[in-house]
C-alpha cells in the first residue's frame, strides 16, 4: 500500500475503494436481482392468461425489452466503457423505456388485468437499468466527457475494446445460464403459447367461416 493510500485511509477512515465496490455491486448485486422481477413479470402474464388476451402482440413486446437491456448489457460485460458503448447504452434505455410505456398502454387497453402488483413489479424492472447506468457513467466520467467531446483525442473513441482483464469465464457463465433460465426460457414459452393460441384461434375463425357460408349457399 502507498504512502499516499495510507495516509488518505487514516485521515478518512475509508477503507475500501468505492469504484471496486461499485462494480462488484453491478456485477454481483444489481446484475443478477434484475433477473427476480423479470421472472416474476412472465409469472403475472401467465396467471392472466396473457395468450387470450393482447397475445402475441405483447408477448413481442417483452422479447422487444429484453433484447434492448440485453444487448447493452452483453457488450458491456465483454468490453470496455466508452463512447461507442455509452451511446448503445444510452440509445437501449431511452428505447426500453419508451417500449415499456407501449406494452403498459397496450396492456391496460385490453382485456388482460394488470394487477397492483404487475405494475409495482415494472417499478423494478424500469429502475434497475437506470440504476446500473447511472452508476456505470458516475464510474466513467472521462469516458462521459469524451462522449460530449464527440470522442475527439481518443483513437477508441468509436470502436469496441476488449475488457482488461476480462471477466471470468465462470461468471460469464454464470450470467448466460441465468439469462437462459430466467429470460430465454419463461420468455420463449410465453411467445410460443401466445402464437398457438393465435393458430388455434385463425383455425377457430376460419371454421365458423367456412360453415356460415355452407349455410349460406343451401
């Protein structure tokens, strides 16, 4: 430990650095509970019968969201913070938030019941991105003002860097299993039961259809 670093911890009484704590937050905290509230949001679309209701249409929708807080979130675990990455950062929570304001409205505008707890579950799934944003740009200041600047005077301004280090690949693995069982999984399951409820019903209606117009024709 430097002289300066002891000195520092013995005039604050500061022990640990905030910009580790942060990120082993983010990457041990925040990351991983984002996956609860989206498991338990696919749980209330479920119990009301998402697939009778807006169907198809919304169940896309939720697809939509994941892969605009999903993308974001990959590159960020596999490369550097910079302007390129701040700006998909950027770009992917103005989009989500605008999506998600689409699927509640589409929601609340349909047979579906949005129950209190949906809607307390949704605080939690539009706060954490911010959160985590908020903190990666708190952490990256220089690349914040580098981004201002048009990334002017840096030669990666523009272009995706490797992480150094990286992380670990058993945490990389970790966090692709997570998403696969708590995303990929419930969220696959969800659009497929909304698309063969929409089949059986295009059947349903092409059958009424057919015998109003055998009737029709006695």
């Amino acid at each position: 430990m430097s002289r300066d670093r002891a000195a520092e911890i013995s005039r604050t009484g500061v022990t640990v650095d905030v910009g580790d704590a942060t990120v082993r937050y983010l990457l041990y905290g925040l990351l991983p509970s984002w996956f609860v509230p989206g498991l338990a949001d696919w749980l209330m679309h479920r119990r009301t019968r998402i697939e009778e209701t807006t169907g198809t249409k919304e169940s896309a929708l939720h697809s939509l969201m994941m892969a605009e807080v999903g993308v974001p979130i990959a590159l960020t675990l596999r490369y550097e913070v910079n302007p390129l990455l701040l700006t998909v950062q950027l770009a992917g929570a103005a989009a989500h938030e605008a999506t998600a304001l689409w699927d509640v409205r589409m929601a609340t505008h349909s047979d579906r019941e949005v129950r209190p707890i949906e809607q307390h579950i949704h605080s939690f799934l539009e706060s954490l991105p911010f959160g985590a944003l908020s903190a990666l740009l708190c952490l990256h200041a220089d690349q914040v003002k580098s981004l201002l600047r048009g990334g002017r005077g840096n030669r990666d301004a523009w272009r995706l860097v490797r992480r150094k280090p990286p992380l670990s690949r058993a945490y990389i693995a970790g966090i692709a299993a997570a998403v696969g069982t708590c995303v990929l999984l419930p969220y696959g399951e969800e659009l497929l039961r909304c698309l063969r409820a929409a089949r059986r019903e295009n059947k349903r209606v092409t059958g009424d259809q057919a015998e109003w117009r055998a009737t029709e024709g006695e």
